[in-house]
C-alpha cells in the first residue's frame, strides 16, 4: 500500500516545476528583472535538465537504490521550489529551478523500475495510471498558479508545491525503513540478490546499449515522442494564428484540446500493450495520427482545424507506449533502470532542439510550410521502432548475445 501511494505521490510531483512557471511568469519579472534571453534559458532549462538527469540517475540508483533515489529527487524537488519561492534575484532564481528540475529528471527515470520493482505483476496497470497522473500535475499548477500569486503573490504561487513533495516523502521514507529492518532481520540474504532488488545499474550495462536494437528503438520512439510534444507545446498557438486564422483564446483552446484527448489515451495505451501485445500497430496508430494531423494543417488547415489538432493529440500514444516498453523490454531491474536512464536521456536532449529547430525554420523560410514538413518527417521515423520492436526481444539477451560474438 505504501509503494502504491508513493507511486502515486511521486508522479503528481513530477510536472509541477515544468507547468508552474509559465503562468505567472509577468509576475515574476515585475519583481525580478529578467532579459528575455534569460526568460528563453528558463524555457529551455526544462527538457536540458531531464536529458542530463537521464544518464546520471542510474549511477544514483546504483549508489543509493531506487527507493533511495526517489526520496533524493523529492528532496531536491522540495528544496528547488523553496529557493525559487525567496530567490532575491535571477541567479538564485536559476539555481532553484536548476535544483528542482535535477529532482523531476531523477523522479522520471526512476519511477518505471520502481513500478516494475514493487508491481512486476501490475506494470501495464500501474503505468497507465502514472501516466494519468502526470497529467493532472501538469494542468493542475498551470490552472491554479495565477489565482494564487492574484490573492497571496507569485512566491507563495512557486512555493507552495514544496508541500507535495513533502508529503510524497512519507511512504518512501516508511518503504526504506521497512525495508533496512528486512534486511537486518535477513543477514545472510545474498548480496548480489540485494543489488538487484536495489536496482543499480552497473555503468558498462548502460554505456553498452547503444549496441542493443531493443534499447535503440525505444530510444528513437521517446525521441519522436519527445521532439513532437516539446514543438506542439511552444510553436502549435502560433501556427494555427497564422495559417487558420484563429484568435489567441482559440489557439490556446485548441492547444488545450491536445492535452485533454492525451489523458484517456494514456491510460488505455498501456493496457492495449500488455492485453493485446500490438505494439508495432499502436506505435504505427500513433505515429500516422500525427502524419495526418501535420498533413491537415499543411493541406487544410482552416477547414477541419479541430480534427488536425484532435490528430497530433493522438500521436501523444508514443509517450505511454515508450514507457512500458522500458519495463516490457528488459529482463531485470539493472536493465530497466538503464534502459530507462538512456531513452529518457537522450530523448529529452533530442526534445530540446525541436522547439529550436521549428523557429529556426520557420524564420529562414518566413512561413510554416517548412517547420511542418520537418515535424511530418519527425513523424515518420517512428515507422522505424514500428518495424524494429514488432518482435518481442529483451536488452539483456542482445546484450549478451553482443558480448560473445566480440
């Protein structure tokens, strides 16, 4: 009961530092004087700071355990969003959200061992509901952040969600205790059984899979996953002002639409997975929702605009779809916790550059013609892990089959 609340606890945690800002980000400059470029460095800190957490969370698990390492990112989520809450001035402002964003990458890798660790029999389950969770703390400060810092001011606004990493500290610390009275109870229990259950991944496990096709397909389906939700996020209210001649409040409605059709998406894609086993058809299913919604916008977009952006909405299955695979696709522990450091590292370096790559397009070629053909194209690859990943194979085993044949 404690792992399932913590769980629980630990995803609603996970997207409040990311969805706060935004909001009340006037706010904050009125008080805090801030460049513009400085307001971009806080935009882009986000996916940065997940991307470099992505490959130093497996050492921390291997250090310190996964449960270890979860109540680490709280910590850190809890002490990043009170430093922001009294920053005095920019730089202290920085390193708070530097300091909470370290927590949230941490918090993201580790959460699919953690299922796996504590539900092996429930994974599918346990994911899609995660994954809905992540959701409401996605859309649940955005919404409240500015009637707060309206009636106590934006500091109480950035501070307040110290409380719920606090509070999702409760059953982890409950879980290691539990946990250490085991052990000392169980002194002959062995060692390399403990490791496991730890679940540390050893540095050559992780720095070997590049050489897995497994763990490189799931890679490239987070990848695609990643770039296309960090785009639709920064660039989709503009694209539709321009080329469908929607109002701002419209463009941000719609904006909304997408993730508001994600939600149920997430919470069946995983069951889809473990009932059916379809993986190479729902990857497929997604990766064609979003060809056809880029496809209506460059074609249509006017016309049926809400069935373009109900589209893209859709694709968001590769994001759920690439969690599972992380559990569904290793054998081990080690394995998950690696696998699931490198995709979410690499993925969310990937995811970065796709908002910068959008503008960038779109400012050499003065219109969004070019921008979408690139998001289509980005599309596209995920026919590849389609293909790739359509018959069941585990990290471990190409790993070792790797291993003998060099």
């Amino acid at each position: 009961m404690a792992a399932l609340l913590g769980i629980v606890l630990v995803a609603l945690t996970l997207r409040q530092t990311v969805a706060v800002m935004s909001p009340i980000l006037d706010d904050v400059r009125a008080d805090i004087p801030m460049s513009n470029i400085g307001v971009g460095l806080l935009g882009t800190m986000p996916p940065i700071l997940l991307a470099v957490s992505g490959f130093v969370a497996p050492r921390v698990a291997r250090g310190i355990g996964l449960a270890g390492g979860i109540v680490l990112a709280l910590l850190f989520m809890t002490v990043g969003h009170l430093v922001r809450a009294v920053a005095p001035g920019y730089a202290v402002l920085l390193i708070g959200s530097v300091v909470a964003l370290a927590g949230t990458g941490i918090g993201n890798v580790l959460l699919p061992p953690i299922v796996r660790r504590y539900f092996p029999d429930r994974v599918a389950l346990l994911t899609a509901v995660y994954v809905c969770i992540l959701g409401v703390s996605t859309a649940l400060p955005a919404a409240v952040a500015a009637p707060v810092a309206e009636q106590v001011g934006w500091r109480f606004s950035l501070g307040i969600w110290a409380v719920t990493a606090v509070v999702a500290l409760v059953p982890w610390l409950v879980i290691i205790a539990r946990e250490r009275r085991a052990r000392l109870s169980d002194a002959d229990a062995d060692a390399d059984a403990d490791a496991d259950a730890d679940g540390s991944a050893p540095t050559t496990l992780v720095t070997r899979l590049w050489r897995s096709r497994v763990a490189l397909s799931i890679t490239v389906l987070f990848s695609t996953s990643t770039i296309l939700t960090y785009a639709c996020f920064a660039w989709l209210p503009e694209i539709l002002g321009d080329i469908a001649s929607s109002t701002p409040t419209e463009a941000g409605v719609l904006l909304a639409v997408t993730g508001i059709i994600s939600a149920p998406i997430a919470l069946v894609a995983p069951l889809l997975v473990a009932r059916l086993g379809a993986v190479s058809r729902l990857i497929a299913a997604g990766a064609a929702s979003f060809v056809l919604g880029y496809l209506g916008l460059l074609l249509a977009p006017a016309t049926l605009t809400l069935l373009w952006v109900l589209l893209i909405g859709s694709g968001s299955i590769l994001f759920p779809i690439s969690l599972i695979l992380i559990n569904d696709r290793t054998r081990t522990q080690r394995g998950t916790v690696a696998l699931s450091g490198f995709a979410q590292g690499v993925a969310y370096a990937l995811g970065a550059l796709g908002p910068l790559l959008v503008g960038l397009l779109h400012d050499v070629s003065g219109g969004w013609t070019v921008p979408l053909l690139f998001l289509l194209a980005v599309a596209l690859v995920a026919a590849i892990p389609a293909i790739t990943l359509a018959k069941p194979a585990f990290v471990e085993d190409e790993l070792a089959r790797s291993s003998r044949e060099s």
